[in-house]
C-alpha cells in the first residue's frame, strides 16, 4: 500500500517538477535511435544510418566504434536498439538484402570500444520489401533477450504466428530457442522465437526492475498508441483491432478492444507518437521511482504514467513541447538516477 501511495502523483506535483528539472545539452548527433550505459562514465549511442558511438562523460568527448552490420537505412529502418551486459553488447538493426529487401535481425558482439565484430543471432522472417516498422527494441531478462517487431506496415501480418514481423520474440542471448515458448508448447501454428503477436510497431520494451515484469508501448495508426504488459501466449490484435485508433485515410480499425484479446493497460487517442520508456527508479527524481517515463515524438513531451493504479490520475506530462523535440530513447544513469535521452539532433541529461 506505501508503494501504490508513493507513487500517486499529482498534476500539480508533476509541473512543480518540471520547474525544478535542469535541461542540460551534452553532445550534438546524427538522427541517434538508442543508448545504453557501460558503466557510470561511458554510454553506447547507436545512430540510425549506422554509427556506433561512444561518450564518455567525464572527458565529454565521443568516439566511434567500426563494426561489420550490413545497414538498411531507407525509410524507418536502420541501426536500431543496443544493449550492453558483461562485456557484450547486443543491437538490433534492419538487415538490407538483395532486390530492395530487409529484414529486422538481433547481432551478438563482444565489446571493443575500436572495432566491433558482430555475429547475427535472429533474422525475422520472412524479409518484406518495406521501409515501413521495424520495431524493434531489445531487453534482457536473465539469460533471455526479448525483442519487438514491427509488422513492416503489412497490417494483418501481425495475426500469422508463422512470420515473425508484429510480435514480441523471446530467446537466450546466444540465439537458442528456449523449449518452453508458446509455438514449441501449445501455439502450434507459431513460430518458436514468438512470444507474443498482434502488435504494430512497438517503440519501447522495458523491463521493471520492481515486479520483473516486461511492459511494452506501441505506436499506434492515427490514435491507438497503447502501454501494456508482454504476455506469454498473448495476442494484442492488430490489425483487428485498433485501439481506438482509425487509418491514415481516416477509416475506421476495428473496435478499440474485445474479449479474448490482451488489452492494454492504458491508450492514447489521438496519437502521441509514443516512443521508448524507462521504468524508473533513482534516487535523484525519488518522486517518480516506479512510474513509466515514456516519450512522444508527435507532441514532443516527456510522460510520467503511474501505470499500476490507471483508474486514479494516471497520466502527468513532466516536460512540455518545444523543450527535448521528438524524444527516442531514454536511459537512467545507473549510479545517480539522472535521466539521459536522446531526440534526433542531440544528448540531453535531465537533473535537478
């Protein structure tokens, strides 16, 4: 009960918050897409045309790391998510094939701060002539990485357990298949990395360091963008299902949600443009510790959404528009609690 309580916040609160952060701008870059943290003084960026950079805080320089992926940077695809565990590192990224097409896949690296040689572990199938939703972020979770697929703007794609493109996968961190998921269990007709179906584009996958449960944010059409949990088995029903959102052309998606399908824990209608998250928790915004810090790259504004009591006041914006852009990823330093995040010009931290 103390812990729901502390993590009420009001909306007062919240922009009282705001007026306290610092908004410090660290280094310039080019339309970065991810970074992850090494140690307390040295962060990972990946850029999206396909660069691997490291900043080091302490001297405030960056330096760029070589490394061997076959980039497809056409469209939303190119170099992606990167995560980083005992000297290994992890990305995903849009693989280019021949004849215009690509696929999203998983490379496993050990880490060399001059060159990185990486190894493919997951290449979704089947590879699509799209430059439209990858995806796709990366989290570990013991020895299992989960990853999110985006459905390569193929729509119902995302309700065939047999193609990999708008699901949630899971395997070990070597590219093994863990001989309990769903498709080597009871989902015959799935795939064995898939975990979960039904998704879009999913933007952001986090795992909470409080109940250990893995949350996922998904970019909706024009509205639907939902925040819900990554379930065994499950299915959150696109493109049968909307969200509450509509198509581009302003047709409607099917309902907002129905029986015998994961419902999300909370939607955005219209669209926010919902980006990556972090679940907080640091010591230097206490206040926020167990909230959702999720970003938007359409209305610019950084969320904090206390995501496990929705019915009370769920959602507070903590920065407004015009202050980070179009916010991508976002990290806590794992020390200190000061946030850092990245739009598509720079590096920003975030403290009091």
């Amino acid at each position: 009960m103390f812990f729901i309580l502390l993590l009420f916040l009001s909306e007062l609160f919240i922009f009282e918050l705001e007026a306290e952060i610092q908004i410090n701008k660290l280094i310039p870059l080019n339309n970065p897409w991810s970074i992850t943290f090494i140690d307390k003084d040295n962060l990972l960026i990946t850029e999206k045309k396909g660069n691997i950079k490291l900043y080091n805080l302490k001297e405030k320089k960056i330096y760029k790391i070589s490394h061997n992926l076959n980039i497809y940077n056409a469209g939303q695809g190119g170099l992606l998510d990167i995560i980083y565990r005992d000297k290994f590192i992890w990305v995903s990224y849009s693989e280019k094939l021949k004849n215009s097409f690509s696929r999203t896949s998983i490379a496993k690296s050990k880490l060399d701060t001059k060159t990185l040689n990486f190894k493919n572990i997951f290449e979704a199938y089947p590879p699509i002539n799209s430059g439209y939703h990858f995806g796709a972020r990366l989290v570990l979770k013991e020895d299992y990485i989960f990853a999110s697929l985006g459905e390569r703007g193929k729509g119902m794609i995302s309700q065939d357990g047999m193609k990999h493109p708008g699901s949630i996968i899971r395997i070990f961190n070597d590219g093994k298949v863990p001989s309990n998921n769903p498709g080597l269990v009871n989902k015959i007709n799935w795939l064995p990395e898939i975990y979960q179906i039904g998704l879009r584009n999913p933007q952001g996958l986090e795992l909470s360091p409080f109940n250990k449960k893995i949350y996922v944010t998904n970019h909706g059409a024009k509205g639907g963008d939902f925040f819900g949990e990554v379930l065994y088995g499950g299915n959150y029903g696109w493109k049968l299902l909307g969200w509450g959102g509509k198509n581009y052309i302003g047709t409607k998606i099917g309902p907002k949600w129905k029986e015998g399908y994961d419902k999300p824990i909370y939607y955005w209608t219209p669209s926010i443009g919902i980006s990556s998250f972090i679940i907080y928790k640091g010591t230097e915004f206490s206040e926020l510790n167990g909230m959702a810090i999720i970003g938007s790259l359409k209305y610019e504004n950084l969320y904090a959404l206390n995501f496990l009591d929705v019915k009370e006041k769920p959602q507070n914006i903590i920065l407004v528009e015009g202050k980070l852009g179009r916010i991508r990823d976002i990290e806590i330093h794992p020390n200190n609690g000061k946030i850092y995040l990245i739009n598509s010009e720079n590096l920003w931290r975030l403290e009091k």
